[in-house]
C-alpha cells in the first residue's frame, strides 16, 4: 500500500488537533515530572525509602491498586508505585483520545470524505493518526526519562520505565485504530476502549494479589514486569510493542479495504420509525451518552469489586502496620473508614472523568453537524444543554450509587459484615458536588470557548494528582486547596463540612448557568 498524500495529512491532523495534544501532553508531562520531583524530596534518604517500601507491601490492597513493583525499596520504585494508578489510567487514555479524535470522530463529521476526494489513499487518515498519537507519546515519555533522571532516579531506570508507560499508550492507540474500524462511532471506540482497559486492569490486580501468570495477560502487566528499577527486563517491551503494532497495522489494512462511513460490526436493522422516548431531547441525549457512562461504569466497578474483596486483608494490614497506616493517611484513625475513604476517592476520580469526556461528545455533535440541524427546529438550544446535562448528572449519580452497593457488597463479603453500606453510599455522595464542579466548569468551556475545551482535561488530570498524590507528598496547602476534592473532607475517614459542599454545588449552579447563557449567544457551528 502506497501512503499517498501522508504528509498532507499529517498537517490537516497538527492544525486540527494540536492544541488538545498540546494540552495532553503537557498536563502529563507537568504532572509527572512534578511529582517525581515531588517525591525525590520526600523519600530522601534510604531509611524514609525503606519505611515507605516496608508499609505498601504490608498488604495486598495496595498492590492491586498500584501494582506490584519490583525493586520499590528505592527512589525509582517509589515513584512508580505512587504512579501505579495514574499510569495505569492517564496513559491509555492519552493513546485512546487521540486516535479516536483523529480517526472516527472525522469520518463521523464528514470531514475525511472531502480528503479522500483528492490525492490521498484511503487508509492514509487512520496511519496519519497514528503517526501523530505515537510522537505525542513519544515526546510524553522522553520528557517524563528526562524529569526523572533530573530527580536522582538512575538513568537507565528512567529509560525503561518511561518507555514501558509510552509503550502502554501505543498498545491502547492502536486499540483505539482497530475499534475505529470495528464500530459506527466514536462514543464505541470510547466504550470498547475502556472496557479493555477495566479488564486489563482487573487482570494486572489479580495477578499481582496472586502471585500467577495472570498478570502477563494484561497491557498493565506488561509494562509492570518490565521492572525499571527491579531486574530490568528490557525484553518485556518489546511484548506491548509488538501487540500495539499488530494492532495498529490491522486497523490500517482495514481502513483500505473498509467503505467510507461504514464499519466492521453495525446494529442490525432498527425500527422504522424512532421511539417517542427517542425523539425527545432527553431519550436522543441518553442514547449519545450511555455507551461512555457503561465504559466509566465497568471501570469504577472493577476498583470497588476488587477493593471491596480485600477488605479485610488491608484493615488487618493497617490495623498491624503503624507505617502503612501514616504512609496512606490513616495514622490513628479507624482502618475500615481509612479504605472506605481510599476506595471511594478512586472512585470519584474516574467519576469527574466520566464528566469531562460526556461534556467532550457534546463538542463532537457540534464539530459533526449534528447539532445545528437539531437546533434549526423547535428545539431550544437551552432545551438541548439542559437535556445533556441531565443526562450526564444522571450518569454521575449512576455511577457513584452503583459502585457504592458494589463496594459495599464486596466489603460485606470479604469482612463478614453487613454495616457499611450507609458509610459507602454516604461517602460516595459526598463527593458528588466536587465531580458536578469539574463537569460545570468543561460546560462552561463548550459553551464560551469551545476550541478551549482542552483545558478541562488539563483540570481533570490536576485534579487527579492532587486528590492522590497531593495529601502523601505533602503538597503545599495552598495547592492542596485548589483541587475540590480536598474540600470534601475524605468521608467517612474525615468529617464532612456542609459549608464546603454548600459553595461547591453554588459554583457549580453558576457555571451552569454561564453555559447556558453563553451557549445561547454564541455562534453554532464554533470552530
């Protein structure tokens, strides 16, 4: 196959979607670097490191949320277990995004129809977009080997490790490829995509808890038994290499032989006429957003199903570890609310993400032509945000109160009582204002200034490290207090003050308003 047309291509992908690369790439890079910076000076000496090392390993519900790394009691491995969960997440995103914007996205809008009208092979749109997912990835994880090495980790560790996390992108970029081949739309790359990555993730966790060859069926655990800064195996790469390269040429080969606008698996035929559910703003706004709400869902639902089933094993962990216990937060404190407390806290990041990608389909049904037809009727444009925006809330509360009872259930099981439930569900909720507040503020984004929408991803991923890393590295207060989450008060383990909440779910009303308001005045389509 001739890549006629590639490098126009690879233009027509920069000038498109440079910024929300650009914005990926730095929010990751900003926020790896600073916290390895972060904590070089913490664990600055071998006794603080082999404390540290000493109360993770103490029990298994830490190793199945970041990971079971080889050579922890060093600087490097450190940072890779304080990194377990956000590598695991952020990283496969990256590749997920920014295949999927570049390739179905396009050919939903219409857009690669024009292209493939000149000079340009077929299958050039999915190799352009690719090629441009896996140099993003390329520059993240050079810039995170450099911050690394800056931070007095050794510079063939840094090497290894950045590559393997820049390898777990590109398996799930070319993931991404193959499902843009596979389904009709973009929301079903997003879906697919992030059920593989709960699977993967549920796969590396029992494999870590079990000691079994589990964990070398998961992407997760390949970049894992790399073991920067444990053994070194530099071999194991080449395992998410090879696999994300099978992937991605098997979504290019498609490509060239695919229809235009068609896809590998369709729906069968569908009713005649749509339901009146359906038509209604509302039933059209559920049918867009429920296949990323079930792809959030199954993630959440992994966390608490796991956590929930070690329960027991991290409260005795705890309960007999006073290291463990002050290095996760829970110096003094009762060790069942400290992991109910840790659990949920997970659980409410993947929620806040689930809030920013919804508010992102909304751009992808203006960027299609979708919403100005839609527009162009009766439908307000105030009916179509707000029917959205049920939605998505809706999805959110789904999502807490399902993966709460999941937790609940699981943490029954696994400690043979049944009085959790009230706390789980209570803490989950709690933490609902703070997720309604970073969904607001992408809102307000789509409404003023759509093309700045990227910066609700940069948001999320602050607010991420924050809500993790932050209280652990001993962040100053100051930045502590920049991130919602922390004005939640970490139920049940901490008090909650109303007060908090009260301004949260106040801001978050006048950043929906300001939607509104913006989204009425503006221009539609927005470029």
């Amino acid at each position: 196959m001739r890549a006629t047309g590639l490098q126009a291509m690879l233009g027509v992908h920069w000038r498109t979607h440079r910024r929300g690369t650009l914005v990926w790439m730095f929010a990751l890079i900003a926020g790896m670097v600073g916290t390895a910076a972060a904590v070089a000076g913490l664990y600055s000496t071998p006794e603080k490191i082999h404390t540290y090392a000493q109360a993770v390993t103490a029990g298994d519900a830490l190793v199945a949320i970041n990971g079971r790394v080889e050579g922890i009691d060093s600087l490097g491995g450190v940072i890779q277990d304080e990194f377990g969960f956000l590598a695991a997440f952020l990283l496969p995103l990256l590749g997920i995004s920014l295949v999927a914007q570049s390739t179905r996205r396009e050919e939903e809008a219409g857009r690669l129809e024009a292209v493939l009208g000149g000079r340009v092979a077929r299958h050039v749109p999915v190799l352009a977009g690719l090629i441009v997912a896996s140099t993003a990835v390329l520059v993240t994880a050079t810039a995170f080997a450099l911050g690394l090495s800056a931070s007095g980790v050794p510079t063939t560790g840094s090497i290894l490790y950045a590559a393997s996390l820049g390898a777990l992108a590109f398996v799930f970029a070319g993931l991404a490829a193959l499902l843009a081949q596979v389904t009709l739309h973009s929301r079903g790359v997003y879906l697919w995509s992030l059920l593989v990555l709960a699977l993967s993730y549920l796969l590396r966790g029992i494999g870590d808890v079990t000691k079994t060859w589990v964990t070398w069926l998961s992407p997760l655990g390949w970049a894992e038994k790399t073991a920067p800064f444990g053994p070194m195996r530099w071999w194991t790469i080449l395992i998410p290499l090879a696999v994300g390269g099978l992937l991605a040429t098997l979504a290019v080969v498609v490509a060239s032989r695919r229809d235009l606008g068609s896809s590998l698996v369709r729906a069968g035929a569908g009713s005649a006429r749509a339901s009146t559910w359906l038509r209604s703003p509302l039933g059209l706004a559920t049918a867009i957003h429920r296949p990323a709400i079930l792809g959030w869902l199954a993630g959440a639902l992994v966390i608490a199903g796991m956590m929930g089933a070690l329960a027991q094993q991290f409260v005795d962990a705890v309960a007999s570890n006073p290291a463990m216990a002050e290095a996760v937060g829970m110096s003094g404190a009762q060790p069942e609310d400290g992991f109910i407390a840790l659990t949920q806290l997970y659980i409410a990041i993947i929620t806040t993400g689930c809030a920013v990608q919804a508010v992102g389909s909304l751009r992808g049904e203006e960027t299609a032509g979708r919403l100005e037809p839609r527009l162009s009727g009766t439908l307000s444009r105030t009916r179509w945000l707000t029917a959205h925006g049920l939605v998505i809330v809706s999805g959110l509360v789904v999502i807490v109160l399902v993966s709460s009872v999941v937790l609940a259930a699981a943490t029954a099981w696994s400690m043979g009582t049944t009085a959790h439930l009230g706390r789980v569900l209570g803490a989950g909720a709690a933490y609902l204002p703070a997720e309604l507040l970073i969904g607001g503020l992408a809102l307000a984004l789509f409404s003023l200034k759509p093309r700045a929408f990227p910066a609700s991803w940069a948001a999320f991923a602050f607010v991420a490290l924050i809500a993790l890393l932050g209280p652990g590295l001993k962040v100053a207060g100051w930045a502590l207090d920049l991130a919602p989450t922390t004005h939640v008060g970490n139920p049940p383990l901490g008090r909650v003050a109303p007060l908090p909440l009260i301004i949260m779910i106040a801001v978050s009303a006048a950043l929906l308003v300001t939607a509104a308001l913006g989204f009425r005045r503006r221009g539609i389509p927005q470029g």
